[in-house]
C-alpha cells in the first residue's frame, strides 16, 4: 500500500522565508545600508527603508525578508540593541498590521517598545 503524505515536513518548516521589523534607524541608513548589515545571515530576499511619501525621508523604520526563518532568527538574536549608524536599532519579527493607521506597509514589529 502506498501512502501519500500532505503534511509538510520539519525541512520545509526551515524554508520558509522570514520577515524582520528594524526600527529606531538613522535618517541617513539606506536599503543598501540595511542590506550591508543583514547579509552576513543568510540570503536576502528584500530589503526596504521606508520612506515618507510626501518627502522622501526615512521614516526611521524598514524589513528584511530573508529566505530562511532560521536565518532571520539569527539575525533578530544577533542584531537587536546594536548599533546601526550611529543609532540603536530594535530588530524583531514582523507581523502583519491590519488596522487602519496612515498608510504605508502593512508589517510591523510584533513588540511595541
């Protein structure tokens, strides 16, 4: 008898791509500026400052997807509370905002500091 599996296994738990939440960032810290400073984690899959729509200044805030939660982790562990441009940054999971609010993206951090 064959049996055919439609759980996913502890491997594919370990691909899943992981989004990070930094905040407290420098005015002057760029997407290539975070990417710099999340890369030696593993690979990147985007990476975003974000940035005021009227102005284009930072909001002091961005995201980091990375391709495996594992290395996001590691990352979140390794970086939140160090400094990033002169600045302290708070890195943690991103989840999903569904409240209204100004606009922007929808993720945020999933710790209110």
């Amino acid at each position: 008898m064959i049996h055919f599996g439609c759980g996913s296994s502890h491997n594919d738990q370990e691909k899943i791509k992981m989004k990070i939440f930094v905040g407290s960032l420098s005015w002057n810290t760029t997407d290539e500026g975070l990417r710099q400073a999340f890369e030696r984690f593993g690979e990147i899959d985007y990476v975003r400052v974000v940035t005021d729509r009227e102005t284009g200044r930072s909001r002091g805030f961005g995201f980091v997807t990375f391709r495996n939660r594992d290395e996001g982790q590691n990352a979140i562990e390794s970086m939140n509370g160090t400094e990033l441009d002169g600045r302290t940054i708070k890195v943690d999971e991103a989840k999903e905002n569904r409240g209204g609010g100004r606009g922007g993206d929808r993720f945020q951090s999933r710790n209110r500091w």
